[in-house]
C-alpha cells in the first residue's frame, strides 16, 4: 500500500474506559480502521491528560487513575480519512477528533533490488 506524500492524520483523544460494545473504544478503532483498509493506526497512552470535564487523570501513584487519556493516531490519503469519518462518528459517544495535513517521509520497507 502506498499513502501519498501530502496525507492527513485523524488524531481521537479518548479516555481508557471508553467502550465500543464489550471492547476498549481505542481497539475497536483500530480494528475497524485496519478493516477498511487504511495505511496504519498507532495507539498512545498518556500519563496525564484532562478533557472537557477538567478533572485529571494521572498515573502518579497517589492519585492513581483507571481511565488514563489515550490518543489513536491514523494516517492515509485524507479522501480514506473523510471516508472513515462515519464509522468513527458512529462508534464515539465522547472525545476529540483532530484532522491535521502531514507530509508523508517514509512508509514500509523499500524494496530489495
């Protein structure tokens, strides 16, 4: 698979406990991107981070939190980005969703002459 140099990264902020069904919302988000055929999906977990109720949530061992922030980032042409908008639309009940223009470097492995 090939992504075009100048491609766009969906950017969802969430939170650990957000679900999808039984599942973690940032597993089924990747599972649903890979499932429709986008580059690739990385997810982050951050050690502190607070969203629109401004409460904090931490990983510092006296204020320990069970729902960490947690970003899944997705790079791809942006017309397959916009494509998945309403997959994603319909699987988040809360969060932030970010959609930034980014050149494309590198990707994969090049081929052995």
């Amino acid at each position: 698979m090939q992504i075009p140099k100048d491609a766009a990264l969906l950017r969802i902020f969430i939170g650990e406990k957000d679900r999808h069904g039984h599942a973690p919302l940032y597993e089924a988000l990747v599972l649903k991107a890979r499932e429709a055929g986008l580059a690739g999906a990385t997810v982050i977990r951050g050690p502190l981070g607070f969203g629109q109720s401004s409460i904090l949530h931490t990983a510092k061992i006296l204020q320990l939190s069970e729902d960490l922030p947690i970003i899944v980032e997705i790079v791809d042409a942006e017309a397959r980005i916009e494509t998945f908008l309403p997959t994603l639309d319909s699987m988040m009940t809360s969060g932030l969703v970010t959609i930034e223009k980014v050149r494309v470097i590198h990707y994969g492995k090049a081929a052995k002459a």
